[in-house]
C-alpha cells in the first residue's frame, strides 16, 4: 500500500487561527458551537503535523467503483458546522479531492492549482468520508466536490448528488459537559 505524500507545504499557516475564528460566526447554539471549537481544536493539534488519514477504507458507506448512487447519513449539527468552517467558500462548500484521497480547500470559487489550496485531510471525517465515496464513484480519478446548503454533496463534473446528510441534534453528553468548561 502507498502512502499518501507529505502535504505539509500546503498548509497555510494561519489556517487553524483562522478555522477556530469561524466557529464562533457559524449559526447554531451555543453548544453546538462549543463542540465543534472543542472537536475541532483536536484534530487540528493533530493536523498540524501532517497528520492525514487512511488512503483507503475510509467511508462508512461502501460503493461499487463507478456507482451512480445518493447515500444518506447522519450527523450531529457539531460536525456539519466544522465542515463548514474549513470550506473556504461561501454558500456550497467547495473542496477538491485527489486521486489518493487527500481533501483540500481553496482560498477561492472555481479550479485551482497548488496555490491558495489547504489540506483539510483529517479535519472532519464526514468530508473525508465524501471524499472516498466520490473517488469511488468517480473510478479513483478524485475531482471537485460541493457541500450543498441542501446538504448534498454534490460532484461537480456531473453535478449529480451522492451524499445527503440529514441533521441530528449534537448528543445531550456532549452538551452537558460542554457547560463545564
């Protein structure tokens, strides 16, 4: 199995300032808010060192190469604002996936080169988990994707959907140990 490369040197520096700044302007509660910062903060610490996930396996949600599917999953209100936060676009979320499963995100709508993209691999693994399901559908070529404000992860070439998240309420533990911070 091939590793994925160091990605290091696209990694803005003052990404993390920048992502944790956001949370704060993201809609929701305060709880919400809360985990997400506290989720978030975590996987940055281990994002600033390169960190990246798996190359392969990663979804949840099984495919067959090539697939022309709309899966449906679920996640807590928590995540679907750090998703949020690491797209650098406004309304549809826009990110790029490699052909060996590295997510970035650009400072700026539309195609770009290695300039101005960030590698937010690692950073939310509902994103991760679109990526691996659209270098499936798309026979492992990656390619351009848009997080919906429908919630639909959308690939760009074909501009057919094939994640729709549905909103869960962030759980009540994590609610309440939120409020002892």
């Amino acid at each position: 199995m091939t590793s994925l490369p160091d990605l290091s040197a696209f990694i803005v520096p003052s990404a993390r300032s920048e992502f944790l700044r956001r949370i704060e302007t993201v809609s929701g509660t305060r709880y919400d808010r809360a985990e997400a910062s506290r989720r978030l903060k975590g996987r940055l610490d281990a994002w600033e060192g390169a960190h990246l996930p798996s190359e392969t396996g990663r979804s949840k949600h099984k495919v067959p190469l090539g697939a022309t599917v709309l899966v449906e999953s679920e996640e807590d209100d928590a995540e679907l604002m750090i998703l949020r936060v690491i797209a650098s676009t406004r309304g549809d979320a826009q990110f790029t996936v490699s052909p060996n499963g590295a997510v970035f995100s650009t400072m700026s709508n539309g195609w770009t080169i290695n300039k101005g993209r960030i590698c937010v691999s690692g950073l939310s693994p509902l994103l991760d988990d679109a990526a691996d399901l659209l270098n499936r559908i798309r026979n492992g070529s990656g390619g351009r994707m848009f997080f919906t404000e429908a919630s639909i992860f959308m690939d760009a070439s074909t501009r057919k959907g094939f994640l729709r998240v549905h909103s869960a309420r962030t759980t009540r533990q994590s609610r309440h140990s939120e409020d002892h911070l």
